[in-house]
C-alpha cells in the first residue's frame, strides 16, 4: 500500500528517462577533435596525439611494425614512456580502425575537459 502511494505522489516524472544531455559522455570525443588510426597512421600522424614527440611516433611505428596490428588500444603501453597517465591522456584520440582525423594536436582546454 505503501508504495502505491509513494508512486502516485511521485507522478509519472519520477518514471521518465534522464536527460540525454546527462547520459553523454563529458570531453573529447572522436566527432569533436578528432582520432588517429594507430595501426595506419604515419609519424607525422602519431605526433599529432598530446605527450607523442618524434621519438615515442618512432617507437609507435617500430612496435607496429613488430606486432603487425594492434589488437587494443592498450598495446601502446608496451612503448616505452607511455604509462598509465598517459593512455588516459591519449585514450580519446586513439583508434584501431576507420581514418585518422586529428587534424592539429588538441588544446590544453581540451586535454583537461577529457580528464
């Protein structure tokens, strides 16, 4: 008895789905500053990604070359100087598949909204 009339002083509001806007994801996404493919982008592309310099791109590269695909996006850790912090850095910008769209490396702005 009790908890009909809990719901009926509710109303069907209380029932309703939350907003969408609370449901997304807060920070960088794909669509807004873009990916790089990891397993078809080149050096240049590699450098692009927030903490990559020329010599973490080249190692990128050489693991890649040795492991001829990477299976997670998580493989990069195996690079040396990328560790835990750093993935959640690159996380929002990293794919295994599709093309690589980060056209610049992204804005402090939005590396902190990301994290």
């Amino acid at each position: 008895m009790f908890l009909t009339l809990s719901l009926s002083l509710m109303g069907a509001s209380a029932w309703a789905d939350p907003p969408a806007a609370a449901a997304r994801p807060s920070g960088p996404t794909a669509s807004s500053e873009g990916v790089v493919n990891i397993n078809a982008a080149t050096q240049d592309e590699l450098e692009r990604l927030p903490g990559i310099g020329p010599a973490r791109a080249e190692a990128i590269v050489r693991l890649r070359e040795r492991v001829r695909r990477f299976g997670h996006v998580e493989d990069l850790v195996r690079v040396r100087g990328i560790g835990r912090a750093s993935m959640r850095r690159l996380r929002p910008f990293v794919s295994l598949e599709g093309p690589t769209t980060l056209e610049a490396r992204p804005s402090r702005e939005a590396l902190r909204s990301g994290l």
